[in-house]
C-alpha cells in the first residue's frame, strides 16, 4: 500500500522565504538615503513640460525627480566658467549657513 501526503501536510511547505526588508528599497541618490528626508520643491510648469518629465520617467524607467536632478546637472554644465563659479559660491555659502 502506497502513502500519499498532502501538502498540508509536507512541513517544507510552510517554511518562510529567506527574510528580506518590507516594502520596497531606498530610493536616494547615494546609497541609505531615503527620497522622504529631501527636502521638496514645488514649481509650476506649462502642461507640456509636465507631460515630457511624464513620458521621460516612464521611456527611462527612472523617477521624476531623477529627471529633473539629471536637468540640472546638463543645465549647470553647460553654463560658461565664470556663472559656474557664481553657482558654486553661492551654494558653499548656503551650506555654510545650514
């Protein structure tokens, strides 16, 4: 006679994953920081700028923001020498004051 077990039975059934975190990882810029800790900025845009960050996010698979930040950067890289150094001294002194 043949013994046939259910998987209710079969105790390898019931065994947990190995544990992983809850909820989905960091999102930061440098790795631990959590997107919820930046501080938040609100602009208003014409719809259609809205709608390219929109479609931008969504072709790159990257967030809004990333986007924006990404903006920025090719923004102030492109800016001559001499405004790029106006740039960085007013953000050493923000810093400074913070």
């Amino acid at each position: 006679m043949e013994t046939v077990t259910s998987s209710r039975d079969n105790k390898t059934s019931n065994r947990q994953p190995a544990s992983r975190p809850v909820g989905r990882p960091s999102a930061g810029a440098r790795a631990g920081e959590k997107v919820k800790d930046y501080p938040q900025l609100s602009v208003r845009v014409p719809p259609a700028v809205k709608v390219r960050v929109e479609a931008l996010s969504s072709v790159r698979q990257t967030s809004q923001w990333h986007i924006i930040t990404d903006a920025i950067e090719c923004y102030f890289r492109d800016l001559p020498a001499d405004e790029r150094q106006k740039v960085e001294a007013t953000v050493r002194r923000t810093i400074r004051k913070a």
